[in-house]
C-alpha cells in the first residue's frame, strides 16, 4: 500500500499488548505486516492465542502471527511472571476465540522473511521480552540492518517495576536487550527507539477513559473488562498504564513522544542489578544510534490511543 509504514509487532500479550494491538489494526498510517510472540507475561503458546483473538476482535484474522522464544537466551526459568495480568495475560478479558492458527514457521524465521520482501524499510515494535529481535540480529544480521526503525517498550532510567531497578521486559531477558541496545553492531545501525517507564508510568487510562471504553462497547468494553481491578485499584486520580500501546504510538505517529539521543547499557550479570538500563545522554553532535523517549502530552497520547480504539 503506497505512503504506509509497513509494522510487524513482536509482542507477548498481555493487557497493555492488547491496547497495542488495537491501536496497529485501527490506524492508517501503518500496514501491519505480522506479529511475532515471545514468552513474557505468560508462556508462549498463550501469548500466541492471545494475539490471534485480540487481532480476530479487531477485525484482522488475516494478519499472520508466529509463534517465537518461549525461554530467554541464556538464563531459563525467570519468565512467568502473571501478578500484573491475571493467568490468562488479558486480566478480566474474555475474548472470542479466533479460528486461526500460528503459521508454522519460528517467529524469527517469520520476521527475516518480512523484512526482507517488504518493498520500503519496516519499523519493528518489540512490546515483550527482546529474545526473538536478539535472535534476530545474530541470525539474520543483514536482513536485520534493513530494518527502517527498532521502537522497543523497555527499561526505565529511574526505577522498575519487576525489581527495584529493573522493568519487567529487560528483566526478563537482559542478555538480549544488551545484545539489542547495548552490544555494538546492529543498536548503530538500526535507528532504535527506546519507550522506558519513565515515560509509560505517566500515560494512564484512568477511571474516567474505562468508562469511555466501557460506553462504546465491542473491543473497548473488552478493554475495560481486562483493566477493570487494576483501575478499580487505582490511587484517586491514578489509572492503569498504557506501557505497549505508548511504544506503538510513536511508532504509528514519530514524534508522538519527546526523544533524545542517548547509549543505553544493560547489566546482565546475576546480581541484584540485573536487569537494570542505564542512560546515558549524547551530548550535543554525538550519535549512538539510540533515542529514549523523556517525555510527551501525556494526556494527548492517552486521547490518540483510545480516539483509535473506541
């Protein structure tokens, strides 16, 4: 489709992955070419069934989805993690089933194959753990440098939210994200946008937007279902963060969020530390080939996601 973006979404749906979705299939600007799994807020054939129906609500049962890593590169056995999204990874959700199946190739393999018979250079938006973009770059390393952007929702440069210093999705599989954001190699080559929480924790549906979402049924009262204890929970004036439609919005819409260049070092070492990004600003005529996301119209942002879903 001529002036589109074309977008493949790695993902592990997920309430916020959900969002994300939602957002791809409803905007304009983008072709969304495919979406890859990987093993994150629940295992992987989960995540796989939950991209199938959260992209079959959304009227896009044609757009393929592949099943990737169900374990981190190095280090098995720190994944699982389902306090924040309820066992089925979409919270209070309850979505129809798709017909559909995963395609039955690895999502790396998958993702190679797009990259590479896409016509104009494909923006990539990694909302899970960095496993299947890792593998990525170390299989198919020129296939990978053909990429026309990396936009990952990940890391934070104040604290975590899995640990005191590490957000979940670095966490998960900090050997990948070094190798992706920090190792040299493709992080300078690929134009890569980093969505931390710093930016994510202050773009929240609150109670008002639930009810917005509530009001105008089909996939927002769905919405709504999988975020309703967690708004209901909510500090007065609070609400539930967007974190992987936020990454998906300056993907749909560059310059949505207020970015700076900066170098990003992961530690994935086995302290306590693990997982942790670490940001470094560019000065001024430096370049590294990385941008962090310091800030945007919070508000606005929210208003172009939900604008798009309801």
């Amino acid at each position: 489709m001529d002036g589109l973006t074309p977008l493949l979404i790695d993902c592990d749906p997920g309430i916020d992955d959900m969002v994300a979705l939602l957002l791809a299939c409803a905007s304009p600007e983008v072709e969304l070419l495919g979406v890859s799994t990987v093993a994150g807020n629940v295992g992987g054939a989960l995540t796989a069934r939950n991209a199938l129906d959260v992209l079959a609500l959304a009227g896009r049962p044609d757009v393929p989805v592949a099943v990737g890593a169900d374990r981190p590169l190095v280090v098995a056995g720190l994944r699982g993690h389902r306090g924040a999204h309820g066992d089925s990874g979409l919270g209070g959700a309850r979505l129809p089933v798709s017909p559909a199946e995963p395609v039955g190739v690895h999502a790396v393999s998958f993702l190679a194959a797009a990259i590479e018979s896409a016509d104009r250079p494909v923006t990539l938006v990694a909302t899970g753990p960095l496993t299947n973009v890792a593998l990525l770059f170390a299989v198919y390393p020129a296939v990978a440098a053909r990429l026309g952007r990396l936009v990952v929702m990940g890391g934070a440069a104040g604290g975590g939210n899995i640990t005191p210093v590490a957000e979940f999705n670095v966490w998960a599989d900090p050997e990948a994200a070094y190798r992706v954001l920090t190792a040299p190699g493709l992080a300078r080559v690929v134009p890569t946008t980093v969505v931390g929480l710093d930016v994510t924790l202050r773009t929240l549906i609150g109670p008002v937007d639930a009810a917005r979402l509530r009001a105008a049924g089909g996939a927002g009262s769905l919405v709504a279902d999988a975020i309703a204890e967690y708004v209901h929970g909510a500090p007065a004036g609070g609400g539930v963060p967007m974190h992987d439609a936020v990454a998906v919005a300056e993907a749909v819409r560059p310059g949505i969020l207020e970015c700076r260049p900066a170098r990003v070092v992961v530690d994935h070492g086995l302290g306590a530390e693990r997982g942790r990004t670490r940001v470094d600003p560019v000065g001024p005529g430096g370049s590294s080939g990385v941008s962090v996301a310091v800030g945007a119209d919070f508000a606005a942002v929210v208003r172009f996601v939900l604008d798009r879903i309801v």
